[in-house]
C-alpha cells in the first residue's frame, strides 16, 4: 500500500480530522485554533513532512510515517517566532520527562524584522499519550 493510502487509512480512525490528498501528497488541517497543519509529499528519491512552516525530509517510508503521525501527538509542538504577525522561524520540540527541549529549526532569510517580535506554540493533541522509550522525537509515537 503507498504512504498516501497508509496515511488515509490511519485518519479514518480520527473522522473530525479535515485533509486533502492527491496522489503525491496528503495535508491536514490544524485540529484546533492553536494547532498546525501537517502535510507530506511524495517524490521519486525521497519524502517530507512539513508542520506549518517547519520542514524535514526522508529517505525511508516509514520514517517519513513516524514523523507524519508525531505531528499529531500531545508529545510535539511547535515554537514559532513572529514579526507582528508574520510567522518567520519554527523549532519542532519535544516532551521530555517535564520539560520540553528543542531538536530542529527551519526559517526564513527575509522577514519584516522591525516589526514586534513574539513566541507563540502551537500544537495538536490528537494522539494522547507518552513517548515510546527509545524513540527519537521525529521517529513518531
């Protein structure tokens, strides 16, 4: 089965979830207010998963699976700097034990940086629940 239809397969046991899928690709939008939206894309060589403006990329499937469904959980969020209201640096983080701890970082070279700058976090809560022991944050739960 491709990821896509993997991926479709795994929403529908979360019908208030809202997507979009093509063949090369599936998009979730945010679940609540404060949330983000997920998407994943499909080329020949590799796959990449994007939170808002955060992006990673994959060489493996499965990989590319985990980080997908991370996305989802209470375990991930995003730290997102703006400049007034122009989203301009995103830092994926993860839960550890209480405290959240930062793994990577994607931005923007150009932004209206005399505007006020502001943190704001964003996450989704859709997949409840710890961690798995050993997995690494952009492994997935």
């Amino acid at each position: 089965m491709k990821i896509i239809e993997r991926i479709k397969k795994r929403l529908e046991n979360y019908p208030s979830l809202v997507y979009r899928a093509t063949a090369n690709g599936i998009t979730i939008e945010p679940p609540t207010d404060d949330g983000f939206s997920l998407s994943l894309s499909v080329s020949r060589a590799h796959f990449t998963v994007h939170f808002n403006g955060w992006h990673e990329e994959f060489s493996s499937e499965q990989s590319a699976l985990n980080c997908f469904a991370f996305g989802l959980s209470d375990q991930c969020r995003l730290k997102v700097l703006c400049r007034g209201k122009f989203e301009y640096r995103w830092t994926l983080e993860f839960k550890s034990a209480d405290t959240w701890e930062e793994d990577s970082t994607t931005g923007l070279l150009f932004f209206p940086f005399w505007e006020k700058q502001q943190t704001i976090y964003r996450q989704n809560r859709v997949i409840l629940g710890p961690r798995p022991e050993g997995v690494r944050p952009r492994d997935g739960v």
